[in-house]
C-alpha cells in the first residue's frame, strides 16, 4: 500500500445505500473528496464527545491511609528488608 503524506491508516466504512449517495453527492456539490468529507464529519463528531472519566482516580478510598500519608508510609515499605 502506497503511503500517502500526513496518513496513517486506511479504513473501509460499510455505507446504507442512502447515506453513500448523500455523501457522493455532497463529495460532487463541493468539489471536496467523500474521504474529506468523512474525515472533517469524524472530526466534529469526536470534538463533540465528552472527554473520558478518570476510573481509578478516588475510586479506592481508604479510610486508614490519608493522601498526605501515602508518602510516608511508601518510604516505610520500600525501606523494609
């Protein structure tokens, strides 16, 4: 496969029949590729998701070791033979 400048990877998207001729013709009425047109839509769509939520941050509280600790109490494991 030939590399194509600033590129990564190709993919192959499975179209319904009406939305490949929307996009054929969107690609026609702009004088813009259907591989632009996905790419700037792809775009907008992600910039518009919310970002992930952290998992582990607080999730494991513990009530017998405080943040302000935690230092502390490593020092103590890592030192221990």
């Amino acid at each position: 496969m030939a590399t194509i400048y600033g590129m990564e990877r190709k993919t192959t998207l499975y179209l319904p029949e009406d939305l490949a001729v929307a996009l054929r013709e969107a690609a026609r009425r702009t004088g813009a590729s259907q591989a632009d047109i996905v790419r700037e839509a792809l775009r907008r769509h992600l910039a518009e998701q919310p970002p992930p939520a952290l998992r582990s941050l607080g999730a494991g509280e513990d009530v017998e070791l405080r943040a302000s600790e935690s230092e502390a109490w490593l020092r103590g494991e890592w030192e221990r033979p």
